[in-house]
C-alpha cells in the first residue's frame, strides 16, 4: 500500500461527503499500514463549524489508539487543511500528512505555514487533479 492507494481511500470519503451536500473533503489515518480511522467533513449535519473532516478522523483515531498523540499515523486528507484542522494536526503529533489539492484561499499553508508540529513531514499533491476537481464539480452544481 502506498500514498496514492490510501488518498483514494479518502477521495471515497469525500464522495460520501458530497453524497451528504457536504463540501467534499475525506480523510483517513493509517497507523503501521492499516486504516484506523475514516472521516468526511459533516459540518451541516453535526450543524458544527468545527466537524472537518480532519477532526473526526483524529478524533476517531485517538479513541482507535486509546491516546491522544498520533505521531505514528499518517493523516490522508483530500484537501489541504485548514487553520484550525492544523492546529489540531500539530496538537495530536500527526506523524505525517498526505493532502491531495492545496487550498489557496483558505489553507494553512496561507495564513499559518508554521502551524503544525515541527516533526510532522508533509507530502503535498498526492492525486491533486482528482481532489480538486471533486470540489470544482460540487461548487459548480451548488451555483447552478
């Protein structure tokens, strides 16, 4: 299993997401080569600002693991996170992060780029093309 093996298994979160009128970002942890936790964003059905998709995979991964330091998982998100899930990243000790389509307008990499945990090792761009036309194409139906 690989970068791109798992990122798929999150683009299905995020398709279940947008399944749901939720903006469709999906994310999966992976700890010693397996799924621990899968999530997609769920703010309009938990009517919460802060269910991203990244919060309830840590969540779930914590409670998967019986500890809150996730330093030897893999967090695969679909897009870029956010401040807050960045902040929540640094917090928990991700290990590494894997995103798909980088987010310009409201990404951390914009407004906080020091935001996450120093030994976290970042890959950017793992099937970027899928992830970010998963979200053109949602955007696009909501304005028509």
């Amino acid at each position: 299993m690989d970068d791109t093996f798992y990122m798929k298994q999150a683009l299905l979160e995020a398709q279940k997401a947008a399944q749901r009128d939720e903006v469709p970002v999906g994310a999966v942890v992976v700890c010693k080569d397996r799924i621990i936790a899968r999530a997609h964003n769920l703010t309009e059905t938990l009517t919460d600002v802060t269910a991203h998709a990244e919060m309830q995979a840590i969540t779930s991964a914590a409670s998967s693991l019986g500890g809150k330091y996730l330093n030897e998982c893999t967090l695969y998100v679909t897009v870029e996170p956010c401040v807050m899930c960045a902040g929540a990243i640094a917090w928990s000790q991700i290990g590494r992060l894997v995103f798909g389509a980088e987010d310009e307008k409201r990404g951390y990499q914009r407004f906080a780029p020091q935001a996450l945990h120093p030994k976290t090792v970042v890959v950017k761009g793992v099937l970027a093309e899928e992830c970010a036309q998963l979200m053109k194409e949602f955007f696009a139906n909501k304005r028509r």
